[in-house]
C-alpha cells in the first residue's frame, strides 16, 4: 500500500499556512463506539492528570451536568476537578444560538464559567462564518513528564445530554427532547477515536490554532460583544504553555488529521482561505473504491457529496454503497422535517440513478423496536481507508462549520475492516468475538448478508411480529417511499394489512 494513494500530501491538502504534518506515521487508534465506553475512557484519562498536565478541548455543546458513569462524575466535576488540581484545563466551545432556539450557548457558558472557578480557561468561540457553527469534538490530554502517555480523542461525540448510550441502546438517562418517533430517552449510535503517538502532537496544533488565532471571539455578534464586554466574559485567550514534543510511536497506525474551516468574513491565521481537507480527501479516496464504501452518516443528504459517490459506483461496476443513517431527522414539524427529508431523499435518489441494486440504504432500531438516532460519522472505503470525525456527507460539513476528523491507514490491514466489523456485528447481533462473523469478513459477501438479516427483520415486523424476532437491528430505509417503519406495532397495535412498497434497492 502506498500512503499518498490515499492520504492527501502536503501540497493537496490546501492550506499551506498551517503548521499542521500532512500525516503522522507509528500511532495506536482505537474506535471507541458508544458514548459509554468514551466517557468511561475519558474519566480514567482525566482522573490521572496530575498539577503542570495538560487538557485541552473543543466542543459544539457542553452540558456542564452531564454524568460520565451511571454514578459520576458529571462533565463539570471531571474538569474542574483536574483544574483544582493544577492541570492546565483550556477549551473551546461554540457560541451559540440562544437556548430557546434548542442550541447550546447556556449550558456552554455555565461549563465555562465553572471550570475558570476552578482555575481553568473555557472560551465561547463565535469565530466562524455567519450561520456556521464550530463543530469540533476533540479533547487532547498531555503529560509533559511522560509523553508516552499522551493520548487525544476526536469524533462525533459531544461532551452533553443524550451521548452516553451504550449497546442496548436505550438512551441516556439524561436524554435532550427530539422527534416524538425517539421517546422519552432517544437511542443514540455514535463513534469516538482514541489516538496515541505523534499524531496527538498533530491535534495539539489543532487545537493551538483556534486557541491563538487573534480574531475577536465574537467578532460578528455585536450583541454578544457587548454583553461580555460589560458582563466581565473572558475575551482573551490567556498564553498556553508551551508545546510539549510530540508522543513517541507506539503502534501501526497512520492518521492523517483532516479538517473544514470556511473561508470566512474574516480571515484564520492559520487558514486564510480557509481549508477543506476533509473535502479533499473524500474526492481522492471515493473514486480509489473497488468493492464496499460502507458509512454510516447522519445527514447523508447533499447531492453535491452523493454525486461523488454516484460517479464511483458508475465507474467501477463491483462496487457496492452501504449507508446506515437514522430513521428520522432529529427534529420534526413544519419548518424543520420537509427540507430534511428531500435533502437526503435527493442525495439517495442520485445514488440510486448510479446504480438500482448496488446501494444499499439502512436504518437501525433497537430491540424494541425504537429507533436508533444514528450520530456516528464514519467511512470505510474497501477495508483499506477508514475515517472518524465530526464531519457529515453534506455540504455544510465539508464547506460552512468547523470540523475535525482522522483518517486511519493500518500497515498491519486490519484497523478498517475491524472499524467495519465491529459496527456490524451490533448491528447484525453476531459476537463480538468474531465467532459469527461468516461472510462478513469479505466486503462483497457481507453485502448479502447485511440485506439478507436486514430483510428477515422487515418481514417479521410486516408479519405482525409472528414467530421469533430475527437477529440484527437494521431494516431497509424508506426514506424514497417516505412509507414510516410500523414501529407501533411493538406498543402493541395491529399490524397493517396491506405490504408497504419498497424503495429500489437490492
């Protein structure tokens, strides 16, 4: 395998005034899939930092009460804990929308405001395109005396209510209001990554970046300005320590770190004209697949981004598209649900013009039969080239919003298909040992496989559930027939009498 066949080199990743490397080679990544199993890691991580540490962070929300364990501790004790400590503790968060429009600038300030009690440094970021948000979810963890222990997590996973779900899948306790079809406590699937080696010195830079950059963090909310400004808000970021060397190699794993930052109405210093190396590097991997681009997304809905895959699919006549997205939006009602949905009906329909029997398109549910509000933003292209982030298939992510996501090569060849692997057997309920996986350790087989199991849960649910429930939780998506799954049927209701139709697919 040739790295720059996959990664994008110094030159084409476009943004020249970036300190960033154009990849990182000897890391150890690990896809940490659930909101448990991360904000399990991350207490661990954090509980062990000691006075003259680092942790640094960004996020799109933070809910200041959100429990890390079923016992604690919340987000707010962690980091203000680490602070008392003498950890240097510096974040990021989004400048939102105000509360009452469901964003997150309340719940972020009251995080900020308690970890600066506790000695630490949270700046509210509005430094983004008009309409744009941050959406970065990173923490970076440095132990200056010992970098071998320095470790980074990067993802989809916000440090807020409704993230800390696990296999079963029946929500966080502490769960945020959504469309009427997630319950009271919204199923929710996501993947976070946990990278140690020198690429953790790369999202260091990342986050030092945004953190020195010398724009006005509220530059284009006049409003916001003042009321800091007379409220005594932090508007100054306070100098970082210095940069510690990057972490020694420890593993097989290449990670390239890839981002959007838009061209804005001001300029980055570190990205004058912005950059889209996330972009780029989706342009140049989709066109290199052969045999399975498997995704699971949660607004595959851009026609720009569904042409790129369409043109693949055209190109290379084995290649199979399979994409797991939520049953529904996560908002419904007038003005939010019918753009949504003809958006991604938009996206798939261009994909299936590229092929009727070679894109497959799924839902999960959990054993209840409740949705699963698919969160997770990762790719797999042929078991070779895998990537977690922040970033969505849509135009927004890879244009208008800050993101950040790693790419994976594995000089060993396994990191991809494991990625692949592991979110399948979940969601095909087969072991997590690998003892069932069959036919899905071949890309091409495990297409039929993911039909086949997907189908047989499809006509239980039409049978009026008779019988045994069949394994696995994925069901064809009707988001083409706009016909809902007949999920009342597990609260006890008769089963229709009539077939639904079915969207064109294998």
């Amino acid at each position: 395998m040739n790295v720059t066949d996959w990664f994008l080199t110094e030159g084409e990743r476009g943004n020249p005034d970036s300190a960033l490397p154009a990849w990182c080679d000897g890391n150890r990544a690990e896809p940490l899939i659930h909101g448990s199993t991360y904000f399990d890691a991350l207490v661990t991580e954090v509980e062990a930092l000691a006075a003259g540490d680092h942790l640094f962070f960004t996020d799109w929300r933070g809910d200041p009460d959100q429990k890390m364990r079923d016992d604690g501790p919340t987000i707010r004790e962690l980091f203000c804990g680490a602070a008392e400590r003498g950890v240097v503790v510096k974040g990021l968060v989004w400048r939102s929308h105000l509360d009452k429009f469901t964003y997150s600038e309340e719940e972020n300030r009251h995080l900020g405001e308690a970890i600066e009690r506790a000695g630490g440094e949270v700046l509210l970021d509005q430094r983004v395109r008009i309409g744009g948000s941050h959406h970065q979810k990173l923490v970076v963890i440095r132990h200056p005396g010992a970098p071998e222990r320095d470790v980074a997590f990067v993802g989809g996973i916000d440090l807020c209510h409704s993230r800390r779900d696990d296999a079963s899948h029946r929500g966080d306790p502490q769960a945020v209001q959504m469309a009427k079809q997630y319950g009271e406590h919204p199923p929710w699937h996501d993947v976070q990554l946990r990278v140690q080696g020198p690429a953790v010195g790369a999202l260091d830079t990342t986050f030092r970046e945004r953190w020195n950059d010398p724009a006005s963090l509220d530059m284009l909310n006049p409003i916001a300005w003042l009321r800091d400004k007379f409220g005594g808000a932090d508007m100054d970021a306070d100098p970082l320590p210095e940069q510690p060397p990057d972490p020694p190699p420890c593993g097989p794993h290449a990670v390239q770190v890839l981002r959007t930052y838009p061209d804005a109405h001001f300029a980055y210093d570190f990205a004058p004209s912005g950059e889209r190396s996330i972009a780029r590097a989706y342009n140049k991997v989709v066109p290199r697949a052969r045999r399975l681009i498997y995704v699971e997304d949660q607004y595959l809905w851009s026609k720009r981004v569904a042409q790129l895959f369409a043109q693949a699919l055209v190109d290379n006549p084995d290649l199979h598209l399979v994409a797991v997205i939520p049953r529904h939006p996560d908002v419904d009602g007038r003005l939010a649900l019918p753009p949504n949905k003809i958006g991604r009906s938009q996206a798939l329909e261009t994909c299936f013009e590229a092929s009727h029997d070679r894109v497959h398109v799924f839902d999960v549910e959990n054993h209840e039969g409740t949705p699963v509000y698919v969160h997770a933003k990762a790719c797999v292209i042929d078991d070779v080239w895998a990537c977690i982030g922040s970033d969505n298939l849509n135009r927004r992510s890879w244009t208008h919003d800050s993101e950040l996501s790693c790419a994976v090569l594995d000089s060993e060849g396994k990191f991809a298909r494991d990625l692949r692997l592991r979110l399948l057997r979940e969601h095909l309920d087969r072991a997590d040992d690998g003892s069932e996986d069959g036919g899905l350790t071949d890309p091409v087989a495990a297409v039929d496989e993911i039909v086949s199991a997907a189908q047989a849960l499809d006509d239980w649910h039409m049978s009026g559930q008779k019988g045994p429930r069949p394994p696995g939780r994925l069901r064809p998506s009707n988001i083409l027939t706009d016909q809902p799954h007949n999920i009342e049927l597990s609260r006890g209701q008769r089963p229709p009498t009539t077939r639904r139709p079915r969207p064109r697919r294998c």
